[in-house]
C-alpha cells in the first residue's frame, strides 16, 4: 500500500517537474530556431541569390516565395550595409528602434532577443508586412522584450525588397550577441 501510494507520488512529482521545466525551455532564447510550419512534403528550397538580387516590390517577393526560402543577398556586403544604415533613418526605423538600433520605444535590434525568431527570411517579411500580417500568416511570439505594440508594415513604404535586405544587412551589423550566436 505505502509502496504504490509512494509510486503515485513519485508519477505526481514528475509531472510537476515537467509542468516546471517546459515553459522555461518553450522560452529559451538561445535554443535554434524552430522552423515556421510548412506545408505537407518536403521543405522548398532556398531561393537563389541570382533570383533575390532582382528587384521587386517587397510585398511581392514575400508573396511569391514560400516560407524559409528569403535569404539576404547582401549580409557582410560593406556597400550595402552603408547604403542599408541610410535607409533605416531614411524611413524614420529610429524613431521606434532609436539611432544606433539599441531601442527606444521599441525591441533593441542589438540584443540576443529576436521577437519573431532570427532568420532573414522572418526579418524580411516582419518588415514587408508587419507584426499584425505576420501573425496572420502563422508566426507566432518567440520572445518577448515588453512591447505589446505591433511592428507597422513597410511593404508600402519601401520601394523595392533590394532595400529591405539592404537594411536588413545594416542591422546584422549592430547585433551585439557575439558571433556563437548569429545564425544566419
Ligand atoms: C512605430 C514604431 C516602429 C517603427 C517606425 C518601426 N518599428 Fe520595427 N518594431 C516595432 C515594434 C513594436 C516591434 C515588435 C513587434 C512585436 O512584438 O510584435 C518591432 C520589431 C522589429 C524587428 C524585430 C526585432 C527583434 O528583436 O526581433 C525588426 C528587425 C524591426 N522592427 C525593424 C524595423 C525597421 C527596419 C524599421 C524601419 C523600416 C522599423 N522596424 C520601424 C516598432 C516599430
């Protein structure tokens, strides 16, 4: 009877280090990226730099490429992280992000944390359609820095999806987590 009964609490115990345990790790930063959900059948592949070095209407190219398959075209590329720097004050971004991308208002793009997750591909179209599109189109909260605010869409403010990528490269730069922690 002790014996059973000592089982039972046992099982009980954990099941409460379980319950514990998940939503910690549900919340952990550093583990890697997990990949938004596909559809049936095997992942598409990534979309050739030739093909993303065409210009196109930002909300365009999210639209015709699949999830997982936008990759910047111009990450490490000097020129373009000069011209990337100019257009994220060009397009007031500093007004929430502030000046050196550590935060105002809004997520420092410095830190480990990425809202949305950290792949080129989430960053593109977070920027292209915004928090509140976004999430309609099956990306959920990863981390979260305090904001409740959405992220406005810039699809429509932004000529071509060049420039989104180009921005993009700028706020690589300012990424202060350290090189273990770049994934892209
Ligand atoms: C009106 C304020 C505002 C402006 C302007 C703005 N953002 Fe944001 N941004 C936000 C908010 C709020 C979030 C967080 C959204 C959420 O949690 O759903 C965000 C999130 C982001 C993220 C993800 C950050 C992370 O840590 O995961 C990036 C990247 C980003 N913005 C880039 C930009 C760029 C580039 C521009 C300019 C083209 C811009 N933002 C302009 C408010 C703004």
């Amino acid at each position: 009877m002790y014996r059973l009964l000592g089982k039972a609490a046992a099982a009980l115990a954990l099941g409460a280090v379980i319950a514990y345990v998940h939503p910690i790790s549900a919340a952990d930063q550093n583990a890697p990226p997990v990949p938004p959900k596909q559809a049936e059948g095997p992942a598409p592949e990534p979309l050739s730099m030739d093909e993303l070095k065409k210009p196109m209407k930002p909300l365009e190219r999210a639209n015709m490429a699949a999830k997982g398959t936008l990759k910047n075209p111009y990450t490490d590329n000097p020129e373009a992280i000069a011209q990337g720097k100019k257009l994220y004050f060009g397009k007031s971004c500093n007004g929430c992000h502030g000046g050196g991308g550590g935060g105002g208002m809004c997520p420092p793009l410095t830190n480990t944390v990425w809202v949305y997750g950290d792949t080129d591909d989430t960053l593109f179209r977070l920027i292209s359609m915004g928090s509140d599109e976004l999430k309609k189109h099956g990306y959920s909260r990863k981390g979260t820095e305090g904001v409740v605010g959405p992220m406005p869409p810039f699809g429509e403010l932004i000529d071509s999806d060049q420039d989104v990528w180009k921005i993009i490269a700028w706020i690589r730069t300012v990424f202060a987590g350290g090189p273990e922690r770049r994934h892209w």
